[in-house]
C-alpha cells in the first residue's frame, strides 16, 4: 500500500526534536570512534594509487570483516553457483567496489553488535536488511538510469546505522517504541512519540560523529524523508524507495510488519509517473525472488 509520508506526525509530535536528540547523546558516554579498519579503506580509497593487493592485505586481517564479506559474496544477492574461500576470489566476483563497501559498511555495523547486554532490535535482521537494501537500490538505479555511476550500496548499509545505536546505548527507551509500533504506529512516529527523535537524527549525528562525507549524513538523516534532503536527493530516493520494497515484502528491520510509508515524493523527486514506482516495485520483488529470497507472508 502506498501512503503519504509520516513528515506532518513528526512536526506535530514533538516540537524541539534536537533537543530531545541532544539530550539523548550526552548520555552515550563511550561512543565507539571510528573502526580503524574502516579508516584505513577510507584512506585506500582516497589514495589514487590504491590497488587490489592493498585492499586484500587490510581486509584479510580481520576475520570477521572477511567472513562477512566472504559470506555476501556468496549470497544469493550476487547471483552465484559456487563458493569463493578467498577475499581475492570475492573481489573478483562482485568486484572490487562492492568489497570495499562490503568492508566499509560491516565494520563500521560490528561495533555495535553487543554480545552482551539488553537488545530489542535484532542486530542480524537490521544488518540483513541494510544489505538488501544497497542491493536493491543500486538495481533500481540501474533500471532507472543505465548510464548512472552512482554508488548507492554503501549509503544503502549504513542507512539505518541509528536504529544500531539506539539498540545498543538505549534498549529500554526504545522498547518503548517498539511496543508503540506493535499496535500499528509506523516505527518512525512510534519514536517521535517515545523519544522525541528518530534513529535517521541520531543516525546522521553518528555520521557527523565520524566525519563520514555529508552525502551519507544526508541520506541517513532523510531517508523516511526524501523530499526533504537538500543535496543528493535522487540518490535519497531511490534508498527509501528500496528501503520501503524490502522493509514490505522480504526484510523488514522489526519482526512484525513496521509499517513503513513509502512518501509519494518519491515519483516527483525521480520525475516518475507514479503506475512505475508500483512497476519498479513489481520488478524488483521478482528480481530478488529469482535471487531465491522468500517474499514475506504476513
Ligand atoms: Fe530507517
């Protein structure tokens, strides 16, 4: 069902989000800094004389990063028959940008996988989802624009980066916004009423935080919100719109349906009529059901 954004519930829940957001961080007292392996491919990627061999030797110090990768270069997403053991046979596989991507977006997403402590979100469902969506919405791009070099699997991971923090530094405020979202709140006005902030603010104050470059800040902060991103925002489209097809019909980030808005913006952002967002959303649920992914059964 398409239905209009939740951007007039957000204005008229709270009416000072960023002080309820400034409140909320003075109280994270140990934010994770920046993964170091993230900055060292930060650092590769910004050396023009960067190569493969390098990127290998970064990756393949941390197992966990490696598996990770390893493990999606083999999913059905990438359409493969046989295992790659290798992060070179991975790069050569899915290719060099999607590992470095891969790379980027999984570490940055590993901090904040707490073994201990008290979860309400399900870090492996959200990190699932966060994939999808890169994928998809870099299929959409090029259903769209065949000839676009737009990059939007690593604004596609890291898009609900915020929904990773509030699991981790606030489980009890945010329980309380799950239980909102239970009885059929869509999760982003379920957090405006229990928080006063969404996890696309506390999302984009981690970026922020990090120093990550203003076009990621920008889609995590609008991506419920397109209309509303002041630069990039074709790009901010075409994530809430994968974000919407995936949280919908294959992995959603909450168990039960979190009644995610597609916000009509969308057709005029990308000047589309809008029978084709419901044909993009057609195709895209047939794509990753010939990948082997099972749509939702609600
Ligand atoms: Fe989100």
């Amino acid at each position: 069902m398409f239905l209009e954004g939740s951007k007039a519930a957000m204005e008229d829940d709270t009416k000072h989000p960023g002080e309820a957001l400034r409140i909320a961080v003075q109280k994270i007292s140990n934010l994770p800094t920046i993964p170091v392996l993230a900055q060292e491919i930060i650092d590769t990627i910004n050396n023009e004389n960067a190569d493969v061999r390098k990127l290998e030797d970064i990756v393949s110090r941390d197992p966990i990063i490696s598996a990770k990768i390893l493990s999606h270069a083999n999913s059905a997403l990438f359409g493969v028959s046989h295992a790659t053991t290798t992060v070179a046979g991975a790069i050569a596989r899915i290719g060099l940008n999607n590992v470095k991507n891969i790379a980027l977006g999984v570490s940055m997403m590993t901090i904040f996988d707490s073994p201990r402590g008290a979860k309400v979100l399900d870090y492996e469902r959200i990190f699932n989802h966060s994939l999808a969506v890169g994928a998809t919405a870099e299929f959409i791009m090029r259903s769209l624009y065949p000839n676009s070099t737009e990059a939007l699997f690593f604004d596609g991971i890291l898009h609900d980066m915020g929904l990773l923090v509030l699991n981790r530094y606030f489980p009890e405020l945010y329980s309380n916004v799950i239980i909102k979202n239970k009885t059929g709140i869509p999760l982003v006005d379920a957090e405006m009423q229990a928080m006063g902030f969404t996890h696309a603010q506390i999302g984009m104050w981690l970026a922020e935080n990090w120093k990550l470059p203003d076009g990621i800040a920008s889609t995590i902060l609008n991506h419920h919100t397109p209309a509303m991103a002041a630069i990039g925002r074709e790009k901010v489209a075409v994530i809430h719109l994968a974000d919407f097809i995936i949280s919908g019909n294959f992995f959603a980030v909450t168990r039960k349906s979190p009644n995610y808005m597609l916000d009509l913006a969308v057709s005029d952002i990308l000047g589309l009529p809008d029978n084709k967002i419901e044909e993009l959303t057609a195709k895209v649920t047939a794509y990753m059901i010939s990948k082997g992914f099972e749509i939702n059964r609600k």
